[in-house]
C-alpha cells in the first residue's frame, strides 16, 4: 500500500539536512541507514550509501530515480545460483565451450 496524498512523501529529515550540508560537493558518499525515504529532486546527483543490512551500497541518484525509495536500489540479498543436476549440466557445457580445443 502508498502513503496517503494528504501526508505527503516520506523523507528522513536528517537525511535532507545532510544533503544540504554537503552542498555541492557531490562526490562525496552520504551515509544513510532509511531504506523508506523517498528520492526528491533536490538529491538528484548525489551518491547515497545505502545500508542493506551489512554493507553500504553506493547509489548514485538519478533523475529517473525521483519518487522512488533508496530500499528499491540496494538489495538486501544475494542470489548465487540455482542447484540441482541440470544446473550442473549446463555449467559444465559451458566450461568444455569456454576451453581452447586442440587439433
């Protein structure tokens, strides 16, 4: 479900007061643990760290980015592979392709 019209978009205000803080300087990476903000526009252009949990994901914002939240662009998990025998299969189809044949 969204947030009602009438309340408006959530924003961290620590989070707007460290991007006026910042300035322009924009290379600077802004540390911030609020999944939930939303994007403004005032933080086009800027490089966010995003806490997934253990690490801080780099996110540099956009303008497509306005209007969504920082949650939607540093994933919380990691997917490493499917398993099972056809996995298996087609991964070792790919190593004989990937090797040189000799003749």
């Amino acid at each position: 479900m969204t947030r009602s019209a009438k309340k408006g978009p959530y924003v961290d205000p620590r989070l707007l007061q460290k991007v006026k803080q910042a300035g322009s300087n924009t290379k600077k990476v802004i540390k911030t643990w609020s999944r939930a903000s939303m994007i403004s526009p005032e933080m086009v252009g800027y490089t966010f760290g995003v806490h997934n949990g253990r690490d801080f994901i780099e996110v540099k914002v956009s303008e497509n980015m306005v209007g969504h939240r920082f949650g939607e662009f540093s994933a919380t998990r990691k997917f490493i592979r499917h398993g099972g025998k056809m996995q298996k299969k087609i991964e070792q189809k790919q190593t004989e392709a990937a090797k040189p044949q000799k003749q």
